[in-house]
C-alpha cells in the first residue's frame, strides 16, 4: 500500500496544501479569536530574518525608526474622509475601559497615517524640520471576514513608513525610491520573488492617496499576491491636519506626504510562490538556518564530527544548526528539515565518515550527492548563492510562461480564470472593462509601460494592464 504524502499535493488542492505546510512546517497556528494568529518560533524567525534585510535598506534612505500608539481617537479618523470611508469596514473600536464607557472611542489602529499626522503638525514648523522620514515595526488590526494565515488575519504585523516633504517632486520621488530600492530590492534579491513594479489604477489606490505603487508577485497557482505598497499622499493629510512649514521666504505651505509598508504577508508569499510537495524552500540569503548538519547515529565519532563541521561552518560565515538528536529517527528528521525547507542538509553516518565524505541533500534544486569532508566549508558558499539564483529564475520563468499577451477584455478574462495573468492594453480595457472584471473574479493588479516600468500617470500613453486572479 502506497504511503500517504505528508502534504497534500499542490496540484490537487492548492488552499489546503497551503495550509498543510504552515501547519507542519510549523510556522503559524489559529489564534482563539477568529482570524488571529500565533507565529511560531521558526515562521518568526523568518520574519526577524525580513525586518533585518528591509530594515537596513529603510535605513539606508535617512529614515529612522519610532513608535506611535496602538489607540487612535475616533475623531481623527474622521479629519480624512476617503481613508476612513475606505477603512471603515474593518475598524475594531474599543468603547469601554477601565470598567466605564469612554468618552470617546478609540479605534485599534488599522494604519497610522492619523496618528502619525497629528504628531508631525506638531513637529513640523519650518522648512529645516524637512524631510521628516519615520518608520514603525508594529501589529495592526483590520477586521477580516474570511481570514486566511498570513494573507488575510484580523492582527498582523508590519512596517509602515510615513514621511513629509517640503514640494510634491520630493515626496513623489522618495515614494518611488522606497517602492524601488528597498521594497523590489529586497523581494527580488533576498526573498527571491519575480515581482512586477507598477502603478494602481484609481479604484484600486490606497484610500486617501493620489498614486499606489506596487509590487505583484505570482504564486505557484498563478493568482497574484500584492506584496508591498509604496503610497503618495499629495496634501491631503496635511490639510486634514493642518500640517505647515515656513518656507524659505517666509511662506507658510503645506507638507506633502507618503506612506508604504510591507505585512506578514511576505511569509505566505514565500510559502506560495517557492513551495513544493515536499514543503517550504527557503532562499539561502533569508534563511535563519542555511545548512543543518545531521548525525545519522549516536555514534561519538560521528557526534564530534558533526559538532566540529558546525563550528567550521559558523566561523566561515554560515547560518548553521547541528542536529545531534539521535534519538529521533534520522528519517523523520530529515522529513522536517525538508518541510522547513532549510537549503542544504548535511549527513553524517559512520560509513560517510570512513569514506571522508558527507551526503550533501541540496533542497531547491533537489537530490543528494557525496562531497569531501574537507572540501565542504569552501563549497557551500557556492552552492547556496546557486540555489538563491534558482529560485528567482523558476519564479520569473513561472511567471512568463503563464502571462499571455490579450487584445480583448473575453481574451484577459480567460487568462485570468485559467490560473494566469494577462497583459491587456488600459486604452482597450479602461475604468469600463476593469468594473466588469469583478463579475470573473479579476482584478487588474497594476498599470506597467510598454516596456514594463512604472509609468509617470494613470493615462500615460502605452500603459498595459496586468490582470489576475489575486489573494
């Protein structure tokens, strides 16, 4: 009789595979509130891995890192009627503290952009407190109907980066530096994503802003997954806020504004997007854990040697764990090692260590072959930059194999519900065509240029349309 998978097979049932890995991958449980969540440790250490890699590139634009509250006065969301309209449906409002009805209720923050703007009118006076630049690393809460771990939970956690500038080209500018050098950076050079840079239409934009960047990824079903957004606010928080500075020649002016962040999300995109039947594979630059040395038995030489191949390892750099525990099954550990998807395991049995060799199992690309003791420290370096590089090329080649070139709003529908995307011309789908795209379940992700990047406007000449099914 044949063994049962461990997981259930991505081509029989892609939601329940998904879940199936996060489970046994253990990464994430239910929370006892519907639509919450607990990580746990390793799918937190995958999340500690990302704040590190994006908080560097934050950092890197000037902006520095603060803490705004978690309780938002109810009449500050009020002061900016599109950004409450659009988040009205999932506010949590707390009405009762301390044992007595509050004055005023306060609403459990969904984004910040209220809060942090009544400290900026604060602490902007003149054009020298320009550019303020701040960031937060912070849980939100939205309240969700049908939640989903990772891509759709009631609390998540985030970065969410708000800034003011003294002219709309500074605040246009810093958008789309953060949108390009710290969120496609890092998705396509750590996270190994194949994601498209593009511009949102109107209906799809961020509540309150005046343009939405953002970065689409494909999932291994083909539906898309936004991954980061990089938002222009234009003025209107600031006039909601009263948000001045003196200019240089004595002017008072309003700040102009942007917001981005990045979610949580990024764990599910990596589960969808580079998972396999076997489980989850890491890219070597995220890992918390790039190589495992395994003892296959409780044998002392093989202890040792396994304990000495860990230091090795460490001091040239690797992000290794030695698992001597011997007394679990080699099988059943070597099984999980593989559902973590750490990239490289290293097996060490008495007879490898008689031949001088280890089994190298490299979990990208698959398959295990005998390499030289000696030679192992000096390899893996290698190998593990090969199997990032992997990664990203099967996520672009998944992509563009699955992107159809469409003339007609029957032609992208069909792409989209076929478990694809389609790239329509916006002239030939317009405000019309995307509204009917609701109807198949389809959105249209972003807007590209001809030449797939960012275009400067919504009408800009050549724009294309990319659309999906999305999460």
């Amino acid at each position: 009789m044949a063994k049962a998978p461990v997981l259930t097979p991505r081509a029989d049932d892609f939601p329940r595979w998904y879940q199936d890995l996060i489970t046994k991958a253990e990464l994430a449980d239910n929370g006892p509130v519907r639509g919450t969540m607990v990580i746990r440790p390793y799918g937190y250490g995958l999340w500690e891995r990302m704040q590190s890699e994006m908080d560097a590139r934050i950092k890197e634009t000037g902006t520095q890192n603060a803490y705004f509250p978690l309780l938002i006065p109810e009449s500050y969301l009020t002061k900016e009627a599109d950004h409450v309209e659009g988040f009205a449906p999932e506010l949590a409002v707390v009405t009762h503290g301390g044992g007595k009805e509050l004055e005023e209720p306060a609403v459990v923050r969904p984004t910040s952009e209220m809060i942090i703007n009544a400290s900026f009118s604060k602490w902007v006076q003149s054009y020298r407190d320009l550019p303020l630049l701040i960031n937060q690393w912070a849980n939100v809460v939205r309240w969700e109907l049908r939640p989903r771990l990772f891509l759709r939970t009631s609390e998540f956690l985030w970065q969410e980066g708000h800034t003011a500038h003294a002219t709309y080209e500074e605040a246009r500018d810093f958008a789309a530096r953060i949108h390009r050098q710290v969120y496609e950076d890092f998705m396509v050079n750590v996270l190994a994503m194949d994601v498209v840079p593009g511009r949102k239409t109107v209906k799809e934009r961020f509540a309150g802003a005046v343009n939405t960047l953002t970065l689409e990824g494909m999932m291994g079903d083909g539906k898309a997954l936004q991954m980061a957004t990089s938002h222009e606010l234009g003025q209107n928080f600031a006039k909601a806020f009263n948000t001045r500075y003196l200019s240089k020649d004595g002017r008072e002016e309003l700040v102009w504004q942007t917001s981005w962040g990045s979610t949580t999300r990024m764990i599910g995109a990596l589960v969808m997007m580079h998972g396999d039947d076997d489980g989850l594979r890491v890219p070597p630059r995220l890992a918390q854990i790039q190589a495992v040395v395994l003892a296959i038995k409780g044998d002392e030489a093989v202890l040792a040697k396994v304990r000495e191949l860990g230091d090795r390892l460490k001091a040239a750099g690797v992000r290794v764990q030695v698992d001597d525990r011997t007394d679990v099954p080699f099988g059943r550990r070597a099984v999980d090692w593989e559902l973590k998807g750490v990239p490289v395991r290293i097996e060490v049995g008495p007879r490898d260590l008689e031949n001088g060799t280890a089994m190298l199992a490299r979990r990208i690309p698959g398959g295990k072959e005998p390499v030289p003791l000696d030679s192992l420290v000096s390899l893996l370096p290698k190998v593990l930059e090969e199997d990032q590089a992997r990664l990203l090329k099967q996520s672009r080649e998944r992509r563009e194999s699955r992107t159809a070139e469409v003339a007609t709003f029957e032609e992208a529908v069909e792409a989209a519900t076929a478990g694809g995307w389609a790239r329509i011309p916006w002239a030939v789908l317009g405000e019309e065509g995307e509204s009917k795209l609701a109807d198949h379940a389809a959105t249209v992700r972003c807007l590209v240029a001809e030449d797939g990047s960012v275009p400067d406007a919504d009408d800009a000449p050549g724009n294309v349309a990319v659309v999906a099914r999305a999460y």
